[in-house]
C-alpha cells in the first residue's frame, strides 16, 4: 500500500510541474530559439506548427536571440521535412536565411535536441529560448539541460492543443508520465 501512495504521489507532483512549467513563459535573451518540430502537410505547416513558428518570430523580432534552429524531420510518406517547411514559413515572415539554422532528422524530442545541441556547441553556443507547446516545457526543459544547454522555455500562448480543454488535458496526463522517465534518463547520461 505505500509503494501505491508514492507511486502516485510522485506521478501528482510530475503532473503539477508539468502544468505549472507551462504556465510561465522563461524567454530572456539567449543565443538561440530553438523551434520543437510538428507535423506539416505537403509542405505547410500543421496549425500546431503555425503556432509555434508564430510565437518564435515574435521572440525573434523582440530581439531576444540572432539565431532561430527549426527542428524536425521527414515522417512515414513525406516529402519534406518539418525543419525545411519550419525555415521556408519563417522566411516568408521575415528572419533572414542567414540567421536560421535547420535540424532535419530528428522524428522525437530527444533526437532534434541532441542533434541542435551539437549545431549550438559548434557554434560556441549555450542558452537556447525553447518553443513548443505548453504541455511539453518541463519535458524540454530537463532534455535540453541533460544535453548541456542551458534552457530557457517559452509557451506557444495560441497552441491549438491547448485551447481544447480535454486535448490539453490528454497531453498533460502523457507527459505528466513522460517527465519522470526522461529524468532519470537524463541523470543517468550525466
């Protein structure tokens, strides 16, 4: 029975940090904004997509970072990758292709973030705004950390999924398992 009570009590405290990390907004100026890739549609970008771009050349015109990474790869039956739509979206908005750098392969969190980790260090790079979805920030938070940036999260305040209520709520209780497993993950990489 107590095994039971701690088992759920750790599982309510993951679940509240991963509503309370996504209900505050960390930008501040860094070296890069890192935008988390999701799914597009024969070359544009889904409406979740859209959101988070939005939100990444908001940030960007504020001037809180000079580079912008796109991140995401080719899913089953694409033709394009999330990364290649993500930089052509913000083009059209107005970032030079001189300040965006493209992470096209990585298909989960891990992988693009290992992978813009590697492009940031070569760059002599560190602190990095990152932009997704509410629900994914403390998931993002602790990767990014165990791959060596320093993280700075920042909430897609128009994300789709969060303005259906039992959408938003399906991804929190997701991630609310998600969180514990990529922490220990993380400790043990260190």
């Amino acid at each position: 029975m107590g095994i039971v009570v701690v088992l759920l009590v750790l599982w309510l405290s993951s679940a509240v940090g991963v509503v309370f990390w996504g209900s505050r907004d960390r930008a501040q100026t860094a070296d890069a904004i890192v935008v988390l890739g999701a799914a597009q549609y024969v070359g544009h970008p889904s409406p979740v997509l859209k959101a988070r771009l939005d939100h990444a050349i908001t940030l960007w015109s504020r001037g809180l970072a000079p580079v912008l990474i796109v991140t995401g790869g080719m899913g089953v039956g694409d033709t394009t990758s999330e990364g290649a739509v993500s930089r052509q979206y913000v083009m059209k908005h107005g970032i030079p292709d001189s300040a965006i750098l493209v992470e096209n392969q990585g298909r989960t969190t891990r992988e693009s973030l290992r992978a813009v980790a590697e492009m940031m260090r070569k760059r002599d790079l560190e602190r990095a705004i990152l932009v997704s979805d509410p629900f994914h920030m403390l998931r993002l938070s602790i990767v990014a950390k165990g791959l060596g940036l320093t993280p700075y999260t920042s909430p897609t305040p128009t994300s789709p999924i969060s303005a259906s209520r039992s959408q938003m709520w399906r991804y929190v209780l997701s991630e609310s398992f998600k969180v514990p497993l990529v922490f220990m993950i993380a400790r043990t990489e260190q």
